[in-house]
C-alpha cells in the first residue's frame, strides 16, 4: 500500500484517531473564536474549509466525539459550543465611538467594564443589555470581550434627517452614540422628503457590515425649523408629547369645591398672611410661606406645599402617568409636565386669592433663627399675594411695598440660616444659567444670564429647611436596626481622584487648592467667592459639579454632603417631582402611626425617578444647545472673547464669555504650525513657533460653522483669520 497524500482522511481506525487529534484542536479554535455561540455541524465544515464527503464524515466524527467527552456542548436546536471555561457577564453597553464600546456588568462594582471592538459588538448598541465572554488578551488596561447575545434592546426609535438617494434614503440619527445611518426604503418613507426630520423605527440591526434598516414612523417637519428640532428632542429622549385621554378625563372630573368635612380634618392657616414668591413665567405655584408673630416674641414660619397626593390617589391613571414620567421637564420655549393642567396650573397650584389644600412644615423660630419647635401636617391657606422674584427683590432692596416688612423678616432669618449652613460645611456651588429671549417663530434673540439674587435665596433656604427637617423627622422615629422606610435625597462624598484632576484644572487658572489641609467645602467655598464675576467662573463651576458625587433618591438613610445635612429629602415640589409625592404619603401614613412600608417597592421607585431625573436634564441641556447652536449660526461674523475650557488632541474648547455658549477650534483649522497635544499641561504647543494655547487662557474667536444637527460649534481663533 503507497503513501497517503497529507491531509487524506485515513481509512483505518488507528490512523482516523491520528486524524482525530490534529482536528481536534482546529475545531475547539475555530469554536473559540465566538464563545457562548452555537454552530451547526454544516457551518463548522464550512468554517474549517472542509468539502469532500470523506473528510466531512471524518470531522463529524469527531465533533460527536468531543460532544461525548464534555468538550463541546449539543445546544437543543442541534448546534454545538464550546464548553468548559468560558464565563458569561451580562453588561449594559456604553457606546464610545464609532470603533468600540464597553459594557458595564450588571451589578458587580468589583467586575472592571469590559472593552469590546465594534466587529465584536453584535450589532448591539449603546444602553442594550448583552452577554458578553472575556477574551484572553486585554486591550491596555481594560479586559476585552465579545458580546455572544444581545438580551434586550434599550430602544428601537430614533429621531434623524432624511438624506435621499435615487433608489433608497438614510437617516442620519441625532443621537451622538448611534454610530450607523439607517437604510430607509422608498417604500418605508412614509411621505418623508429629503432633509425632514423624523422618528425612525428599527426593522432589521446591524450585522456585520450591513447598516441597520428602518421604516419612517413620523415625520417632525423640516431640519432646522424650531417646532421639528423641539419636537426632535422631545422624541429621542422618549419624553411625552401629550397625556393619553383617560388621564386628562381623570383629572378634569376632580371636583374642585373642598369640602367643610375635608377643611376639619386639617390646620387652618387662611388668617395667616401667606404668599409664593416665583419666576415672572411661573404657572404652577407649589410652595407658599407664611408668617406671624407669636406672643413669646419668636416667629411662625410656615412652608406650605401643595398636597397633591389630597387628588392623586394612589393606582389611579393619573398616578401611573406621574411615576412613568417622574418629573416635569423644563425645555427652552415649553414645560413637558408630570401632571395634567387641570392639576399643576389648576387645583394644586397656590394662586392668590384662593383657598388650597396644602401639607406643610411649621417652624417656630427664635430671633437667632434657631427652631423652637416644628409641626408637619395637612393644612388648609388662603394666598394673600403672588410676587415675582423681581418684586420680592424690590422689598429687599429699599424695604418699601406691600408685605415688605414680611419679606424682610423673612430674609434676615434665612440669611442666619444660610451662615449658619456654610459653617456647617455646606458647599457654596452657585452655576450660572442662561435664559434664551425668543421671538414668535422661537428664533433666539440674545442669551440672557439668569441672576439669582436675594430673593432667589430666601425661598430657597426655607425650602432646604423643611427638606431637611421632614427627612430628620421620620429618621429620628424609628432609628436602629429596622428604621422606617423613607425616600431620601443623598449626595455622597466626592472621589479623591476626581477631586485631585478638579484641583489640578483649577492650578491652571491661577487657584491652588489643598484639601487636605483645608477641607473639601471650606476649599470650594473659597474657590467660588474668588471666581465670582470672573471669566472662568461658569467653566470652574461646571467642572467643580462634575467632580462630585451624583445626587440620587434612594431608600438608604445617608447624609447630603454638598448641603452638609445629615439626612435630607424632597418634600417641596409634589407639582414637579414624583419623589416628593412619595414622601408626602409616606410623612402622612407615618403621622397616622403606620407600620414601615415595603423598602423594596420604594427603592424600585427611586432608581426609576433618579435616572427619569437624568433623562429630563439631558434633554434640558440637549435644548439649550441646540438654542446656542442656533443663536451662534446668527452671528458668525462676530468676534466673541472667550476662555480655554478644554485641551484634548483634536481641538481646543472655548467657552465665549458673553453668551455661555462651548464650541471647538480645531487643531486641523490652525494652519499656522503643526501643534502637538501636551496631555500632562493641558495645553497645545506649536512644533515650529512653539505658540502655546493652555487651558484657562483668555482668546478671541470667531464662529467658524455650527451644526445644528450635531449641536456643535466649530470656532477659529481670530489671529488665525487674518
């Protein structure tokens, strides 16, 4: 018998155990390549290269082998995986750019988040749920994986422009972390023309190389026009356009008599004088104070709020549109709010003239603004006046006007009460905000800076107070092992890293910070009364903000670090915010000497309302810049100053004092030398000129383009143009 040919399949049983043990290994490789995935026999010839009968027969063989010694695994639909060492980790992807993501596992601090490369992906995009199996090899620091299913997708809509082509169109999504277009048929366009803006639904993801496809949904009208690009943004957050129909039945059918039984069962404060103080375009008023001398000399303040949860009862379609959507979200020319009109401008709200049901805290205070006593309760006020910030101001400012010796009594107790709060370690984080003047059409006229004066601060403090003071109260009743459930607003410590890079950035604008010396707050405090009126004020408050902890609901009994409270809650805005209508039940069910209610089913809530909070101030944001985009498009032959707000490899951010607005200059715009990324300095340097342009340096630029689309702003320096 001659020699075999290399590579024939032998034809004895001693010579196919050889073959066995060279392909072998070549499956386990070749199943090793997609771990968690399972492949028919045919696709494993195919992967292997495999096409004449023989060897197939051979290699069948084999993978039956492997099956039965525990190797591989015979998934139900009759495809094989790779068994044994292989760890699944479900994640939640975090889309970086269009090259790779991470997926952050669920629920496991201690698991680092996984780098995985965009072929690697699985067509799953940012915000999926996915399974993913590590690699052997890590990607620098990070372990690296492979998603091998995508579990749930986070969304299916997106809102975009149209561009069309002779046979089919795409839609270029606005959503940032969405890194494909979306093929759209002809057929599937639904009256859309080109650069329409749209909500577009996903009919078939991304695989491989293949663009997800898509079927027009709505159309929001044209890219640009200020009714489609709102409407743009209302949509890619998924916030509410209108309140389904049995919800505004619901709350038109409320009667609005209160009744002499209802007025019984609480505190009568309609002799008291009362009234709110808010923004000149306030609609709904929730919190009202009220005032009176008693006869030991101390004064009763009250912070009255409306009681929503008087209307709202509890598994009613209006109480399920309120936990859905959370909070009120406050957009550039329009409020998306919790509660229907019937209840937030109507009912609940505390109009002058009128009488309202309210829950409130009651203090009495000494002259040294310390609390005698404190009562918490359902009420019943009568409003004396609205006032405007800017008349409240008017009262302080020359203590002439109605109701001016009220408000001054007001202000000078809670003047002592912010003292005595910044003593305490509270942190002075004052950011500053910008208000766009529109006209009829929402075309932005100018950027306005909002001004918070006195009396800005006045309703706020007696707001912090009766926060503080709801949340002190239920913890203080049941302390120890089981305390009472209760949803609490906690703000943790700030990270030592972050705080380090933050003082960093700060050294580079003239400040030196050491908290270790000085403390966290007492350093801050110092920081923002310096920076005050100056150019990098908005910048360094900003950038102090991001290097503290988030603000979260939770269930768990923990402190307020940037307010210095021990326990601290949101009882003031039942209108606006669903967690405060929680807390209302629960004070009122705690008062009534109720039991502890379920931790769980409240946690469950404030994890709903924490990112339903965050969803609502994206998208806030997402407003404003899409107004600065559009407001800095007006003025492109303007030379603005500015100040360097951030260095990175690709471009220069720059903060234009005058309007608050962030755009970039790019490194490829500045023709006048090569420069070179100085990571460590947070600074660009001239190869040839050596020119250096730091963080923190005062320049002057000129509006390059603006992308209204993107929202972004492409800036030029001004030398650089001439």
């Amino acid at each position: 018998m001659g020699r075999k040919r290399k590579g024939t399949p032998p034809e004895n049983t001693s010579v196919t155990k050889r073959a066995a043990k060279q392909i072998e290994p070549l499956i386990v490789e070749f199943l090793n390549q997609t771990p968690g995935r399972g492949y028919q026999v045919k696709q494993i010839l195919k992967g292997l290269g495999v096409r004449d009968a023989k060897s197939k027969g051979v290699v069948s063989e084999v993978i039956f082998g492997l099956e039965a010694r525990g190797v591989v695994k015979k998934l139900r639909n009759g495809s094989f995986t790779i068994e044994g060492e292989q760890k699944t980790i479900t994640g939640v992807v975090d889309s970086v750019n269009a090259r790779f993501a991470y997926v952050v596992p669920d629920g496991d601090a201690e698991q680092d988040d996984i780098w995985v490369a965009k072929e690697d992906l699985l067509g799953a995009m940012d915000d999926d749920q996915v399974k993913v199996v590590l690699k052997a090899k890590k990607h620098g620091k990070s372990p690296e994986g492979k998603v091998v299913e995508v579990l749930t997708r986070h969304r299916d809509e997106f809102v975009g422009r149209i561009e069309m082509n002779t046979r089919y169109a795409f839609v270029i999504p606005d959503f940032k972390k969405m890194f494909h277009d979306i093929y759209v048929k002809y057929e599937d366009l639904n009256g859309a023309k080109h650069n329409d803006k749209v909500i577009v639904k996903i009919t078939q993801w991304p695989e491989r190389d293949k663009k997800p496809e898509g079927v027009v949904q709505r159309v929001l009208g044209k890219a640009g026009e200020h009714n489609a690009e709102i409407h743009s943004i209302i949509a890619e957050f998924g916030l509410p356009l209108e309140f389904p129909e049995k919800v505004n039945d619901d709350a038109e059918a409320i009667p609005a008599e209160i009744t002499s039984k209802e007025i019984k069962k609480r505190k009568d404060f309609r002799e008291i004088t009362t009234f709110t103080i808010d923004p000149d375009d306030a609609k709904d008023f929730d919190d009202a104070l009220s005032l009176r001398t008693l006869e030991n000399g101390n004064v009763e303040v009250g912070v009255h709020i409306a009681d929503v949860t008087h209307y709202v009862e509890p598994k009613s379609a209006l109480e399920e549109e309120a936990v859905d959507r959370a909070t009120s979200v406050y957009l550039v020319d329009r409020t998306i709010p919790m509660l229907p009109e019937r209840l937030s401008n109507g009912l609940c709200s505390l109009r002058p003239q009128e009488e309202k049901l309210t829950f409130s805290a009651v203090f009495e205070l000494d002259a040294e603004a310390k609390i005698k006593n404190e009562w918490f309760g359902r009420t019943i006020i009568y409003s004396d006046r609205r006032f405007t910030y800017e008349e409240a101001q008017e009262r302080i400012d020359s203590g002439e006007g109605d109701f001016s010796e009220e408000i001054n009594q007001l202000n000078g107790l809670a003047r002592l009460l912010r003292k005595k709060r910044f003593q305490q370690g509270a942190v002075n984080f004052e950011t500053v905000e910008v208000k766009f003047k529109l006209d009829e059409n929402g075309t932005p006229l100018g950027v306005v800076p909002k001004v918070r004066k006195e009396a800005h601060m006045l309703i706020e403090e007696f707001m912090l107070l009766a926060n503080k003071k709801v949340a002190e109260f239920i913890y203080s009743k049941h302390k120890g092992a089981n305390p009472l459930t209760f949803v609490y607003r906690t703000h943790d410590s700030p990270d030592p890293e972050k705080l380090d890079t933050f003082a960093k950035f700060a050294n580079r604008f003239g400040h030196n910070m050491d908290f270790e010396k000085g403390g966290v707050s007492k350093n801050l405090n110092v920081l923002m009364d310096k920076i005050t009126g100056r150019p990098e004020q908005n910048v360094l408050e900003q950038l102090a903000i991001r290097s503290m902890a988030k603000a979260k609901y939770t269930t768990a009994e923990k402190g307020h670090f940037g307010l210095a409270f021990p326990h601290y809650t949101h009882f003031t805005s039942p209108i606006r915010r669903y967690p405060d209508m929680m807390v209302h039940r629960l004070l009122q069910h705690y008062l009534d000497g109720g039991k502890s209610a379920d931790k769980e089913e409240y946690e469950e809530l404030c994890l709903h309302s924490s990112e339903r909070e965050k969803r609502a101030a994206d998208a806030e944001r997402a407003s404003i810049k899409y107004k600065q985009v559009e407001y800095m498009s007006l003025v492109e032959k303007k030379d603005f100053p500015g100040i360097v707000s951030g260095v990175t490899e690709w471009g220069v951010f720059v903060e234009i004092s005058e309007t608050k607005c962030e755009g970039m200059v790019r490194i490829s715009d500045m023709t006048d030398d090569y420069y070179e990324f100085d990571e460590q300095n947070y600074r660009i340097v001239g190869k040839r000129n050596k020119r250096m342009i730091s963080l923190g340096d005062k320049v002057t630029v000129r509006v390059k383009a603006t992308d209204i689309d993107r929202r972004t702003i492409d800036l030029i320096f001004v030398e650089d143009d001439k």
